[in-house]
C-alpha cells in the first residue's frame, strides 16, 4: 500500500544553472548545509545557497542563489564532488585527477596538492586516524586492479596505503578499515589494514551499473542480483531483509527509514523497517540519487531537485488514518534513531494509544488492550467512551488532539448492541486487570466506580467480590446506580464498606421484609444475623435484635451467642440480654446453655434458670407418669446432664420442684448432690428398678473420690440388692439377687470381700460368684505382695543409711586449736562438739541453740 513520504520540489531550475547553454549537463553534486555545488560537463563547478522555506503541509519549498562559478580549466567534465567541511576544502574529480577547492571561493589551493590518476573516490566516514585536521578518502586508480588510500589536509595530500584487488574495482564505498568493492563480476568486503577480503555475492558488472553505499557503521547497500537491493556487513552477512527495487537501477540514497531508488522513469521508495515500497514517483531523464546528511538531491542532466521527507509523525498519523496499524507502528518504532528520547517517547505512547484505538473500534480486544497497556494509557480515556460510566465529579477532559475520532460507544457501534455488550465486556476484563496495576495508579475512583457499574449493569458475580474488598467506588455515583439496577444487597455492602452500617442494615432488612425485591441472596436473613453478630456497634445490634429474634429464636440468638467472647465481656451484659430474650423462650434456653454450657459462667442463677426452664419443658411435654416407660426427649437428657455435671444451681430449690412430678431419676441425681446416696439408691433400685443407672450413680459420685468414698457407695448399693423390698419386707427378690451377683461380679475390686462374705445368703454357690471371688483373690494378693514389696525396699533403705551411718562413726575426727565451729566461728576450748550430716563441727550449745531455733520456726520439724 502506498505512503506518502517524499515530496518532489525543484532546488536549481535549468534556467538558472545553464542559461541558454543547452550542450551543458549536469555530472555531480554535492550538498554540504545550505551549500549547494553543481559539477557540469564542461569542467565548470556551481555554488548555490539553499534557503529552505517549510510549508504547512509538511514540505517544503527551496529557493537557490548562485553565489559562484569557476571553470576548472579542463575540457573534460566534472565526475566527482566531495566536501571536507572540517577543512572547508571541496574535492573535485576531473580528468582522473582530484583537485583540492576552497568551499567558498571555489580557488584551487596555494599549494597546488592534488592526487593524481583516479578514476573514482569515497570519503570515509568512519576516519580511523584520529585526526580532525583531516580526511581519509579512498580512491580506485587507473592502475589496473588498485585502490589507494590518502589522507588529505587543507594544502597538501598524502598517500597511506595501497591495496590490489582479484578484478578491478567499479565502485566503492569506505568504512573504517573496511572497504566495499564492486569488482567486475562480485562484490567484496576488504580489510586495507590485514588485507583479508571476504566474498559477498555475484554480479555482472557489464550487464548492469554497480551500487555501493555505506549506510551506517559498517553496513553497506549493494545493488544485487534479480533486481534486489543487499544489505551487508563488514562480517558478510545480512542483518535485514533485502529490497525488491527494478533491474535497472541507476542511483540509491538512504533517508531513515526509508531506501530510495532511481531508474529511468521512477523514484521509488522501500521502507527498511518491514521491506516494502511505500511510494512511487514518476522521475524521467533522472541520472543522479545521492543523499546529504539526511537531505536527498536528485537530478536530471538540466535541474536538481529535492525529495523533502513528511515530517515522521505526519506519516505514522496518515498511517493511522488509513488504518494500517501495524505499518504505523513499524515507522513509529524505527523513528527512535530521528527523534530525540523525550520526545520520541511521547509520540510513541500516543502512537500506541491510537493504534489500540483503531482495533479497539474493529473489536480486536485482545491487541487493544495490548497497546493500551504498552502505550499506558489514561484508562479514563477509554472509560469516557461509556455514557454515564465516569463520576459526575470526574474533571476528566479527552486528550488533544483526539486519540479517536468517536464521540461514545453508541456511534463507535452504530447502534449494534451486540456490540455494544461485547465492548462492555471488555472493558469489565480490562478494568480489572489494570486497576491494581500502575495504569490505575491516580484514578481508582473512576476505574472502581467505572466497574461497579458495569457489573451491575450486567448482572455479573463479580460485583460483590469488588465491595467486599478494597475498592475507590464513589459513593454517591454508585450508590445511585446500583439503586437503579435494583441491586439493593450490593447497595448495602457498599454503605458497609463506606461505614454506614445502619443504612445497609435497614435496606437489607426491607429486602428481608418483603419491602424491596432483591434476589442476590436467597440466605439474606442468616446473612444479617451474622452481620449483627459481627458489628461493634451496640446500638445497632440492639435496634435490630428483635426483629432478628421475631423471625426466628433459634438463629436470631445467635446475635448474641456468637459473638467474639471479649465482646461478650466487656460490652453486652448478659443480664441485659437475658431481660430482652425474656419474650423467646427458645432463645432464652439457648443463651442460657451458651452461659452455663460454652462460656462456663458459674453464676447460681444461671445454672437454677436453665434447669427450671428444662424442668418446665419437660413437665409440660411428658406423656405420661410412667417415668421409665416413657420416651426420653431431648430436653430430659440435657437437664439431667446439668444436674449431674453442674455444681452451681439451688438442689433444694430444685427437689421441691420435682418431688411428686413423676421424675424419679431426676430425684435420684438431686439425692446424690445431697449425699442422700441411700435415698437416690433406693429410688434407682427399687422404685425405677434400672440397676445399670445404679452402677452409673456410684461411679458417678465416687468421680474424684477417695476408694474407701467409692466402696462405701458400692456395699449401700449391695446392702439395698441383698435386703428386704420396702414395698414387701420379704427377703430379696430374685431380680436383686441377680443385680447383685452381677453388681459383685463386675465390680469386684470395688468391695471388701470379707464384708461382702457376710453379707450373702449361705444358699449362694461359689460357682455363682467365681468372678467375684477370683478378683478379691487376686486384689488381696496384689495388696499383700505390694506390701511385702514396700517392706522390702524400705528394709533396703535402712540398711543402707545404717551402712552409712556405721561408716561415719568408724572414721576418725581430728580437733585443734585453729578448728573453728562452723556456727559461730570460735576455737574449740574442749573436746566436746557435735558433728554434723554435712561433715562441718559446731560447739554442743551451738547446736543446741540452732535445735531450738528450728523448733520455733517451724513446729514440728525434725532436727
């Protein structure tokens, strides 16, 4: 496709340069600045000066004043011109020979240098003397198969160095060390300096004119083989793609980024970047193409014109008109070189913006948000494209010039609304991905305000997963919009999270109550409830406890059973609590279990209240006075595990509640916290006849006691087995005769078998109480041994503290005068003393006094 790039304006016209001279042609030129020399066939060299004129468009128009003119004395033409502006010396090839000019005067030098026999010359651009007083050109000699190098200085020239070549040289262009040869039938790259030459590619010299251009540090353009335009290295190789240019190529100039080439009818333009020819020119008679520090000159053997580039942002901005993105970006990219650094970032970040623009509008979102995110663009750029997405206090305004050329989505989509959903859908996914990035860094609001919207909007999931985490939603804006999308549940998360909790209570409570119609959560009602539990604030928990409570006690008192345990202790009182729950009855059982049960609060009233509202319960739901036959409820095992486990209720209180209410094992737990055992016995025994509850009763409330505690609880239990019934003062029945056998049995190490033994009827066989009688056995034969055991260790003991006590009194203790008591620190004036365990001597009332003090320290110590 084709860019405009160069603009063709007329520098020199004919009329100017040859007057009427209509034999006389153009050879060569050279610009150096505004400087502008002509070399013609009639040996003469022109002087112009440029004044560049820039024109809206972008282009440019020249104007040329002749400064001078000097015939060189030769009938032969000017071949070659090359200015030496650090020397202000101009060189001119002519009649094989290169004479040194001044650049202004156009006079040969004083001193007459010149280098003869050259037939073409090339200035090294990459000099590798180091001298800014000179140049280094390179010439090819009349010599058959020669190039020589000079150093050339403002009077004189001097030769460095000559080189033969496999075939003689047409062309050639220098680098350094490196020279560019066209040979006869190749091209080569050839170090002057080590002699090494390395082989390029083929090419007929006869067929075709050689091209041999340096473009940069050492890489070179060759005019190839099939019409293509080489680029090569110093090492011989290729770093770019080659330029596909015609057969007859006459002249090739570089203008970054751009190859230019001359044939007989056109100039064409080829982008080095992507390769491709962006622009053709008609140019007819053209026999010269050269460029001059970025300015190319282009000439026919009568004018000389000027290919003046469009600005490079004028041509990205032309690319970006016609779409063509990716070319856009390519000459954006390879304008880094032209363009200083700031500034090349700038426009590059707009060129990106604009480029994500472009697909963005053909609903390519996967390379629009590509380009948004490298060029870092102002996402409110992109959110301003929504109607009513940016916050009605947003101070946004559109970058100018305009990134786009839509004034909102609905003209970008035309009214698709397909469209329209899928552009929505991607900002959602756009949005989310860079809010926590630094493109959202200074417009959270606008991206997290722009994103409640779009998800309510939608309906999306997503839109509760945002309020319930950080987020820069405007409350105002937001609130508005959700209420609109009737999204009253999100409405109320974000009252929470801007801390206006009693609003979100009360909107959720309007949802709950049928007020308002919100089906987010199906679970609202459990939801509140756990919010209330949550909060802090007393006040709003006790405005909305009885609604809670109302509809529904048992989830309703978790408003208070749930919340943390510090909470509990220090701001809610449960006597307050217990005042409010006075009206719910199911919750004023479950918080009172959560006080006795969870939190273990020892408090009489608690533990008695719970146990009357049990009792009550039980009373009230009890089907019958067949107190065993009757099906134990939930609320009957729960007070009788807090009348077994609890220590803290009113038992007095209680039995009188329960005396004549047809509870005889309730009875019975209450006897036991009195230690009436025979009285809670009695009632297992004989009156609910559950003899399994009875062997429970007396570990039960032997728990923590001493044996001679549990063998008492357990010979009662016999003693009421083996004796008479109170309802029948007979002898035993054989039902307590078999409790009692299997009470001996199992629980043998419980009782003391000589007690027992006269206690049973003599009508019993030993066969019946084995068990019972194999475990005393065993049990007073462990006692015994375990005795003799203990007896025998402390025999042991003694005998060996006798040991050591024989041992002292065996060894000799020797007194003197300088022996001190280890009491009071005094000689000893008598053989009287009294030693002690630790080997130290003391004097006799010395350890007499110390005796007493230890008695009345500590009464009853031993000394």
């Amino acid at each position: 496709m084709s860019t405009k790039a160069f603009t063709l304006v007329s520098a020199v016209e004919p009329e100017l340069l040859m007057g009427d001279k209509e034999r006389v042609n153009i050879e060569c030129v050279e610009c150096c600045g505004k400087n502008l020399y002509v070399g013609t066939s009639d040996g003469s060299i022109h002087h112009f000066l440029l004044e560049e004129q820039p024109l809206p468009a972008g282009t440019a128009a020249f104007t040329a004043t002749r400064q001078r003119h000097r015939h060189l004395g030769f009938r032969k033409p000017v071949t070659e011109l090359r200015a030496a502006s650090a020397l202000h010396r101009l060189l001119v090839l002519c009649d094989c020979s290169i004479t040194l000019v001044h650049m202004r005067s156009l006079e040969p030098v004083p001193s007459g240098a010149r280098i003869k026999g050259a037939v073409a010359l090339a200035l090294n651009e990459n000099p590798v003397s180091g001298d800014p007083f000179c140049v280094e050109v390179c010439i090819i000699s009349v010599k058959r198969r020669t190039v020589q190098v000079f150093m050339v200085y403002e009077d004189r020239v001097q030769i460095v160095r000559e080189v033969s070549t496999p075939e003689q040289p047409l062309a050639v262009a220098v680098d350094g060390y490196f020279l560019c040869l066209a040979l006869t039938t190749q091209y080569i790259i050839l170090n002057y300096h080590t002699g090494v030459a390395q082989d390029l590619f083929p090419y007929c010299g006869e067929e075709k004119h050689p091209i041999v251009k340096r473009i940069g540090r050492q890489e070179f353009l060759l005019a190839g083989p099939g019409g293509l335009g080489m680029f090569a290295t110093v090492a011989g190789i290729s770093q770019r793609a080659p330029v596909h240019w015609s057969e007859n190529v006459i002249g090739a100039a570089i203008c970054f980024p751009y190859v230019l080439a001359l044939d007989d009818e056109f100039i064409t333009v080829h982008s080095m970047l992507d390769q491709q020819q962006k622009q053709t020119l008609p140019f007819k008679e053209g026999h010269i193409l050269q460029d001059f520090e970025g300015r190319v000159i282009v000439a026919t053997s009568k004018g000389v014109y000027i290919l003046v580039p469009l600005p490079l942002e004028k041509q990205i901005q032309d690319l970006l008109s016609s779409h063509r993105v990716e070319e856009a970006l390519v000459l954006a990219k390879g304008a880094r070189r032209n363009i200083p650094k700031e500034k090349f970032q700038v426009m590059y970040r707009r060129v990106l913006q604009q480029a994500g623009f472009i697909h963005f509008a053909q609903l390519q979102f996967l390379e629009a948000k590509e380009l948004f995110r490298s060029g870092q663009l102002d996402v409110r750029e992109l959110i301003s494209l929504y109607p009513f997405l940016l916050p009605t206090s947003s101070s946004f305004t559109r970058s100018h010039p305009p990134l786009h050329e839509y004034a909102d989505l609905n003209q970008l989509t035309q009214g698709d609304q397909e469209k329209v959903a899928k552009c929505k859908h991607f900002l959602m996914s756009y949005l989310n991905e860079v809010r926590s990035t630094e493109v959202a860094n200074g417009y959270k609001e606008e991206v997290d305000t722009a994103l409640l919207k779009l998800y309510a909007e939608a309906d999306h999931d997503s839109l509760l997963d945002l309020l319930v985490t950080e987020n820069a939603c405007l409350l105002t804006d937001s609130a508005a919009w959700l209420e609109k999308h009737k999204k009253y549940f999100a409405l109320g998360l974000l009252y929470h999270y801007n801390g206006q909790d009693a609003a979100a209570v009360q909107l959720w409570v309007n949802i709950v109550n049928g007020d308002l119609h919100d089906a987010t959560r199906a679970d609202l009602y459990e939801y509140v409830v756990d919010f209330l539990t949550c909060s802090s604030d007393q006040a709003l928990v006790w405005k909305y406890a009885n609604w809670a409570l109302q509809r529904s006690e048992e989830l309703g008192v978790q408003v208070f059973t749930k919340r943390p345990l510090e909470e509990q202790q220090n701001s809610f009182n449960p006597d307050d609590i217990l005042i409010c729950l006075k009206k719910y009855p199911s919750a004023l059982v479950r918080y009172l279990e959560h006080l006795v049960m969870d939190r273990k609060l020892q408090r009489e009233e608690y533990h008695t209240h719970l146990a009357i509202l049990y009792l009550d319960e039980v009373l009230q739901r009890r089907p019958g006075a067949g107190g065993k036959d009757a099906d134990l409820t939930e609320t009957q095992a729960k007070l009788r595990r807090l009348l077994q486990k609890s220590d803290s209720y009113r038992v007095h209180f209680l039995m009188e509640r329960v005396q004549g209410a047809g509870l005889p094992m309730e009875r019975a737990i209450l006897h036991g916290k009195l230690e009436e055992h025979e009285k809670a016995l009695h009632t297992l025994v004989h009156e609910l006849r559950d003899f399994p509850a009875a062997e429970d009763y007396c570990l039960w409330r032997s728990e923590g006691r001493g044996p001679a505690y549990r063998q008492r609880l357990f010979h009662t239990l016999l003693a009421l087995y083996l004796g008479p019934s109170p309802s029948a003062p007979s002898p035993s029945t054989p039902e307590l005769a078999v409790a009692a056998v299997d009470l001996l049995n199992h629980h043998a190490a419980e009782f003391d078998a000589a007690q027992v033994l006269q206690l049973l009827p003599g009508t019993w066989s030993v066969q019946l109480l084995c068990p019972f009688l194999t475990g005393a056995m065993r049990d007073s034969i462990h006692s015994r041994r375990t005795a003799q055991v203990a007896l025998g260790l402390a025999k042991s003991e003694n005998l060996i503290y006798q040991y050591d006590k024989m041992k002292l009194k065996g060894s000799a203790i020797r007194l003197s005068d300088t022996r001190l008591c280890q009491r009071c620190h005094s000689p000893f004036c008598e053989p009287a003393f009294v030693r002690c365990p630790d080997g130290g001597l003391v004097h006799t009332h010395c350890a007499a006094s110390r005796r007493a003090d230890s008695s009345s320290s500590s009464p009853g110590a031993r000394t």
